[in-house]
C-alpha cells in the first residue's frame, strides 16, 4: 500500500513537472508523446467533446445541452438537446446518450460508465440515469430552476459516484447567451 502510494505520488510529481513551460522545453519529444495521452483522459477532455454538443445545438435552435457517455475512457456515445427537432420534451441529452450507449453496449445497464453533460440534469434524467445505474455522473453547471439537486443526490442510484463545476463557466454561459436572444427575438 505505502509502495502505491509513493508510486502515485512520483506520477503527481511527473504531471506537475508536465505543466512546467521550462521543462517542456527542455524536453519537448518526451512531452509531445505524453502529453496528448494526459490530455486524452481527462474529465476536462470529455466535458469539453460535450460542451461542443451543446454548442451543436444552439446552432440547431435547441436549449445548448451537450452530452457525452464514456466507457473505460472511451467515448461510446454523444448527443446533444433534440427536444425541437424530435418534437418530444423527453428529448433531452441525458436520455438520448442513455439509449444509445445501451444500443451500443447491448445493456440496459451502465454501471461502467460516465455521462458528462453540461448543464445539471433535471428529475426527469436523474431518474433515467437511476434506473440505467450510471457509474458516474459529471456536470458542468447547476440549473438552480430544472436541475434534480433541489430534490437531492438521492435521485441518483445510490452507486453512482458524482462531481460538477467542469467547465462551468462556458457551460453557464451558453444557456444564458441561448435565452437573451430568445428574448429579443420575441420582442
Ligand atoms: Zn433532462
């Protein structure tokens, strides 16, 4: 165990030193090989593949909420708000990476997965995301209005871990910019 954690942190200590400009540049090969795989496989990575969801939304007239389920760090399904085009209310992000990644996986179960998605989900995809088991949920901005952490965590699987306030500042930002034009339009 104490082996472990050592081993941790000389890798923390090898990021940190990544993050460094001088020593990238006294080692750019090295940096460029490893780079790319760090960057791969972060959170930050997947909630800005789902930020451009949102973003393929707003440009299709929907709400801007993006989408993304990744399984073993692997992205299996994306999606975006299709509530407009569909004309269907439950046509929410949430549930169509839901479907999709059980498609793909043959499983209506997806206790090997993480859904990032850039707003908080409201009830109505909390509960799908209960009752598919997600193994982990990650959103970028609250919803203080829709979003199901007015009802609390609860409304999740008990099993499902959960961390927000990735990216939130464009994912706030998106939803904001997407009503005020709504609003003048309408005027
Ligand atoms: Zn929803």
């Amino acid at each position: 165990m104490i082996r472990l954690v050592k081993q941790v942190n000389i890798w923390t200590k090898h990021l940190d030193l990544l993050k460094n400009d001088r020593i990238r540049l006294l080692f750019p090969r090295i940096i460029c090989s490893i780079m790319p795989m760090i960057e791969l496989y972060s959170d930050e990575y997947f909630m800005k593949k789902a930020f451009e969801q949102a973003q393929i939304a707003a440009d299709a007239g929907e709400v801007p909420v993006g989408a993304i389920m990744v399984c073993n760090k692997q992205i299996i399904a994306k999606s975006h708000n299709q509530t407009e085009l569909l004309n269907d209310v439950t046509a929410h992000a949430e549930m169509l990476a839901v479907t999709s990644a059980a498609n793909y996986l043959g499983t209506k179960y997806l206790q090997q997965c993480e859904l990032f998605v850039t707003l908080e989900p409201c009830p109505m995809c909390a509960g799908a995301l209960k009752w598919a088991q997600l193994g982990r949920l990650v959103y970028g901005a609250e919803d203080n209005k829709q979003g199901f952490m007015q009802y609390g965590k609860e409304l999740l699987h008990p099993q499902t871990k959960m961390a927000y306030g990735l990216l939130h500042d464009d994912c706030s930002l998106i939803i904001k910019e997407f009503f005020q034009k709504k609003r003048t339009l309408s005027r």
